[in-house]
C-alpha cells in the first residue's frame, strides 16, 4: 500500500477489475452448466452439481450489480454504507468458501461413475472457488474508502432553528436556569 492517499477513483478502478472477474466467472459457469445439462446421465446426482452452479449464479451477478451502484455513488460521496456493503460482501464470500469444500467432498473427491466428468467438475469448483477468493479483495477496496473517509473535513452541523416557543422561552427564561 502506497502513502498516498486513495481516490474514489481507485476504488472505482478495484471495483471494476473484480467485476470484469465476475462477468468472466458467471459466462464461464454458464457454459459450465450447459455441459452439466447436455451431460446429465453420466452425472450421478446431476440436480446437485446444477443446484450448486444455480446458487453462485445469482450471488455473482448481485456483486456484478452492487459493484455498478458502488462505482457511480463513490465518485459521488463516500458514506458509511459504501464501506459496510463491500466488508459484507467479502465476509460472505468467506463463508461460502465451505459450500465449494462440500461441494468437492460430495461431488469430486470420491469415484465416479464416468470418470471423464471430473475435469468438468474441477472447472466448476476452480471457477467458484477462484471468484469468491477474488472478491475477498473488495475487503482492500473497503480500507481505502475508510481512508477517504478519515481523512475527510466533518460536515457542519445544521444550525439548529428554535420554534417560536422555544426561542422565546429561552429568552424569558431566568438567569439562575440559562447557566
């Protein structure tokens, strides 16, 4: 990490690196998944390997798109919730690491009934596994923002306007109470 201090910019840049990762990813799984579904009698359990391709379809297309909305706020304003959205994404991406090692243990890591399959099934797993290990980096895109944040002049608090009542029953009020 560099001394100087970051850019939204930057972070635009990180978010659009992890997102053309991403877009890679879900075309890949996609013609994975039509390999699966042209190739479902050799499979054991078919339905599984598509459940699991089927769950991490969507989760990567939600980053593609929060990383979309991220990139046009940051360049905006840096807030709180920019930094809390790509931490929770990361964590996420952290506990569905299991799902690949299940997914391994159930689907790959035993004898299979056409042994041709398994270089598919590493595609699959390699290609979840390597995209959620990628988004961990979103964790550092995270970090320069709360950089960008700390080193940002606070916002002047509103004046704060008195209602009639109050304005004049701090007027009125007695010396002994405005002290």
């Amino acid at each position: 990490m560099t001394n100087e201090a970051p850019t939204p910019q930057d972070v635009v840049d990180q978010l659009a690196a992890r997102k053309a990762d991403a877009v890679n990813s879900i075309e890949t799984l996609r013609a994975l998944r039509a390999n699966v579904v042209e190739a479902s009698a050799k499979f054991e359990n078919p339905r599984a390997i598509l459940d699991y391709i089927d769950f991490f379809l969507p989760a990567f297309e939600e980053v593609v798109a929060a990383s979309d909305t991220l990139s046009g706020e940051v360049v905006v304003k840096v807030q709180r919730g920019h930094i809390d959205l790509l931490r929770q994404i990361a964590a996420n991406c952290r506990v569905e690491q299991r799902r690949c090692l299940v997914f391994r243990d159930k689907c790959i890591n035993r004898p299979l009934p056409h042994e041709t399959m398994r270089p598919l099934l590493n595609d699959i797993s390699v290609t979840t596994r390597d995209q959620l290990t990628a988004f961990y980096d979103l964790n550092n895109a995270a970090a320069k923002l709360e950089r960008i944040i700390n080193t940002m002049e606070p916002e002047p608090e509103p004046k704060r306007v008195l209602g009639r009542r109050q304005l004049f029953s701090n007027i009125f009020k007695p010396l002994k109470d405005r002290l």
